[in-house]
C-alpha cells in the first residue's frame, strides 16, 4: 500500500522573474526593466549553478495524486535568488510579489500550503512581510536564503519575533550562493563543477546551528522552530560531540542559554529536510551515526523536485520502520498543519 506523504518543498514550478511582473509595482518594473510583453533583463541574478526553472503551469494536483501527497508546502524556487540581489527594498518588493504568487496558486487544490518568502538583508521589511503575508493561514512557513549574517546574530531578531507571533518555523534553504551579491560557501576557492557546489551545502548549516545555539536565541524566542533544508544532516553528531567538548571547559563561562545536553534543544528545535539527505547505498549506515546521538534529530520529507534524492520510496526501505512514518508526514504535519492556524483557514 502507497504511503500517504507530507511534503515539505514542493516546487512544481519556478516563480521566475516574467511570472512576477503582474504582481509588482510599476517602481520595480521599472528599476527591472520589464517589458510589458515579460521580457526581462539579466538584471534578475542567477547563480551559475542554477538549475533551470520549469515553464508553464503544470498540474500540480496530478503530482500530487501520483506520489499520494496529503499536504504539500509550495517552494516557490527564487529564495536564493532574492537572496542575492543587492538593493533591499527591490528584494523586498520581489519577495512581496513571490508571495502573491504563491497565494494565488494555493486556490488550485487545497492540499497546498504556502511559504513566506522574505529576503534576510533587511530585517524589519522581512518582518512586516510575515505579518501581511501571514495573515493567510494557509502560509505555513517563513523561507529565506543565504542571509547575510549568521542565524543568531541579533540583526534578524525581527524575523523570529514575527514568526513567532504567527506561529511559523523559519526555514533556511539550501540556496543563494554564487549568486547576485552573496558570496559562496568556502573560505577560499570556488567550485569547478555543479556537482562540488551541491555536495558543498553540508557544511553550509554548521555556522548557522552553532551561531543559533551559542547565541541564546532559542532561550530568547522560546517557541522558535528553525528548519534546515537541503543541507543534510549527516554532519550533526561531530558538530554537537565538538560543542559538547568545548562546554567541558567553559564552566562558569557557557553561553546564555544553552543546557548541558544541546542535542536535546537541537531535538526540540530543530528540523531537516530530507531533500539532499546523505543516504548511503545501506541506510542502516545512516541510522546507525544518528543513534549515537541521545536525542534523535527529527527529519520531514522534502522532494524539492519532480524526482528527489532520496525519494519517499527509497526513505521508506531504508530507514528503520519505527522512523519512516515521522519522517514521511507525522513530523511535517506537526510542524505545518497546527491546529490554530488550520482552524482559521
């Protein structure tokens, strides 16, 4: 019998920069260069390890009839790219427009949810954004890309306090480097290949994690939900083992905030998507690192394309079988499909 799966980055399509125009105010049309016809100038950055974005309007509906999808979470596909354009407030109006976007395809069937699109170098615009936006329930998530500071750093303060008000998770995409203004994952160097780009992202969430724990921001925002998505998550036992090393000779002087035991906030707090997931050829490898841990990370299925690595199917083998029903949907559910925010729906 066909699973019934949740998933939590659906992109049947690329909101691309033509698509938006109708949604924009005649200032960005212009500063964009957009022709009324939809045509658009190289002003719009791309990343060039980009993968290109799929045309037309599909049936996202008989997509999700075929992989038996109750509940998916619309990815809109451009977080990195609105991540990586220079003028804010420009960002800002594209991330407004992506957002309309979006709302407008979730009338097609209404196993879709959506996603907040925000772009992470303004902080305050970001954050009046979730609250409009937001206001639709059937948003689910605050989604952003390659922000220019680490995630605990003060500055996007404003983002958790408005999720937080709504109830969202904030999602950190796997996405944006090389692109526009961003710089890329390495300290030096830069990859010669897609495939060293994509490999690349797992170690893109380290920083990140480590910034969020150190920093208190979980203490700070205390129903704060962060996803990671597309990093993987075969990297988490040796960050948390480093930590935990680290805090054995900072007595008297351990961060705000942060317990004995930081995989048990990590367990709490924190979610990966499966999108990109190193699952060796034997899954069982997989299984067994993360038991080392004493608080098992908590995994959601994301397809993140029409053919995703690792599929449902091949999760559903290969994770042990008292984990394939959370990952498949009973942990993505929990996360998008509260009842305060499905009641008001």
């Amino acid at each position: 019998m066909t699973r019934a799966l949740i998933d939590a980055r659906f992109v049947p399509e690329v909101a691309e920069l033509a698509a938006l125009a109708d949604h924009l105010p005649a200032g960005a049309l212009e500063r964009l260069r957009i022709a009324q016809k939809g045509e658009y100038t190289s002003m719009w950055p791309v990343s060039v390890f980009r993968r290109p974005g799929r045309p037309g309007a599909p049936d996202a509906g008989a997509a999700l009839d075929r992989a038996n999808v109750v509940l998916a979470v619309l990815d809109p596909g451009n977080a990195g790219t609105i991540s990586g354009m220079a003028n804010p407030y420009l960002a800002a109006d594209l991330a407004r427009a992506t957002n309309a976007w979006s709302s407008a395809r979730l009338e097609r069937d209404e196993r879709l949810r959506g996603s907040i699109v925000i772009d992470p170098k303004n902080p305050d615009l970001a954050a009046d954004e979730i609250r409009r936006a937001g206001e639709d329930p059937r948003m689910v998530q605050v989604l952003m890309a390659y922000p220019p500071e680490l995630l605990g750093d003060r500055s996007l303060h404003p983002v958790y306090a408005a999720a937080g008000e709504l109830g969202l998770p904030v999602t950190l995409q796997a996405s944006g480097a090389y692109t526009g203004v961003n710089k890329g994952l390495t300290a030096a160097g830069f990859p010669s290949s897609r495939l060293a780009h994509e490999a690349g992202w797992v170690h893109g969430a380290q920083p990140h994690l480590l910034s969020l724990l150190t920093e208190g921001t979980f203490a700070r925002f205390d129903q704060l939900i962060i996803v990671f998505d597309g990093f993987g998550v075969a990297w988490l036992p040796s960050l948390l083992w480093r930590l935990e090393a680290e805090l054995r000779h900072w007595e008297g002087r351990r961060p705000p905030g942060l317990p004995d035991d930081p995989g048990r906030l990590v367990a709490e707090r924190v979610r990966f998507t499966t999108a990109g997931l190193e699952l060796p050829a034997d899954g069982e490898r997989l299984a067994t690192l993360l038991a080392t841990l004493e608080h098992r990370p908590v995994l959601v299925f994301g397809s993140g394309s029409a053919d995703p690595r690792p599929g449902a199917d091949e999760l559903g083998r290969q994770l042990p079988a008292d984990w394939a029903a959370g990952v498949l949907a009973g942990h993505a559910r929990t996360l998008f499909d509260s009842p305060d925010r499905a009641g008001a729906r």
